[in-house]
C-alpha cells in the first residue's frame, strides 16, 4: 500500500463523519472560520513561508488559479496535517498562524478538489480530508506547486 493510500484509508472515517447529515456543522464550523472566501490566499502564502519559500507566485487561468512557491517540499507530515482537521504540524509554535490546523481548509471555499504537486507527493484532495494519488509534474524540480480549481 503506498503511503497516500494508507492516509486515505485513514482519513476515510473522518470523511464520512463529515459527509454524515448528522454532523455537517462539523464541515460549516470550518468552511465559516473564515469569512472572506480569499483568506485562502493568505493561507497558501502562509503556508509559503512556513516551508521557507523565497519565492511565490500565483497565476490566474480560466478555470483555476496556480500557486507555486520555492519552499521544501511536502513531508509525510505535512500530508497528514493537511489533510486533517485541527492538527497541524504548527500546532506547538505558538508563532505560526498555521497552529490551529484548519487553514488550508480555506480553499475548500473555491475548491472541492485542490490539487498539490511538490518534488516528494503529488495528491488531489476530496470531501476536505482524503488524498488520492494525481500523475507527478517533474518539470516542477524542487518547486511545490498548487492549483485551485474552484469551477470543478
């Protein structure tokens, strides 16, 4: 089993306790945090830096809009977090905005399925939590690079 399928496998109660009628406030607690649907700029540009980047840039398409940056790319870690709710890797940094561990989840407003490519895992996400395994991009070298399709 590679390791984005045993996250997936892993996150798939939470989704379904998220796609659950029963629990939607769950999904509305998190889509309501914050209430400009662009914070997830802010958020990708936080993100940005956490990971050190010099450099980023964000590219406005028809139907998506591409952020890119130069910082490390994705660790396990950073795959787990982010594909959680309320535990992050920044959760004891109390110096990072990032320490709640519900910022990415900002894209969510425009997005139903961000994808990531980095040098190291390249993943769509679904239902806010479950990454499936997308073709890598290794002209991308040692850029990570996201793309926010919110038509999709």
């Amino acid at each position: 089993m590679s390791f984005l399928s045993e996250v997936r496998s892993k996150r798939q109660k939470l989704a379904d306790v998220l796609s659950d009628d029963d629990y939607s406030g769950i999904r509305e607690i998190v889509e309501e945090l914050y209430p400009l649907r662009a914070h997830f700029l802010y958020e990708l540009l936080q993100n940005a830096e956490d990971a050190e980047a010099t450099q980023a840039s964000f590219r406005l398409h028809d139907t998506s809009l591409t952020f890119e940056h130069n910082g490390r790319p994705f660790t396990e870690s950073d795959v787990w977090a982010i594909t959680n709710i309320g535990k992050g890797t920044k959760k004891d940094q109390e110096d990072k905005i990032g320490r709640f561990g519900v910022g990415f989840k900002a894209v969510f407003a425009y997005s139903e399925t961000p994808f990531i490519w980095s040098p190291t895992f390249s993943f769509k996400i679904s239902e806010l939590v479950l990454p499936t395994e997308i073709e890598a991009k290794p002209e991308l070298g040692d850029i990570s690079n996201y793309s926010i399709t919110p038509w999709d």
